[in-house]
C-alpha cells in the first residue's frame, strides 16, 4: 500500500532539490486520516510512514534521474 502511494505522489516529483526526510513524512502523513478510516492499527501506520519514505525516495530518485 507504502509503495503505491508513494509511487504516485512521486511521478509528480520537484526534481531541482532534493526531497527531505520532513517533506517524505509530511506527505506520508497526508494519508493519516485514509488509514484510520479503515480502521488500521497505529503499528500498521507507523510501518506504512516508514515503507513510504522508503519507496518515495526510490521513485524520486528514478524519475528524476538522480
């Protein structure tokens, strides 16, 4: 679920800086209420913060070419 999100919100990258740790997470948190909504645990969106970091600056890395 990380990975597809993160996916997405990085094919519409800001490729002339570099992404933060603050701006993944910002973004990774933007999906806080989507989760809660169905009812995850807070284990289950702690680990969707961290697999989003993860494959959000995979992604940005690919599509910006860095």
């Amino acid at each position: 679920m990380a990975k597809e999100f993160a996916q997405k919100d990085a094919m519409k990258p800001y490729c002339s800086r570099y992404p933060t740790r603050e701006y993944s997470g910002w973004k990774a948190r933007k999906y806080t209420k989507l989760l809660q909504e169905q009812d995850r645990s807070a284990a289950f969106i702690r680990g969707f913060y961290f697999g989003y970091e993860e494959y959000y600056f995979k992604f940005h890395d690919l599509y910006c070419g860095l």
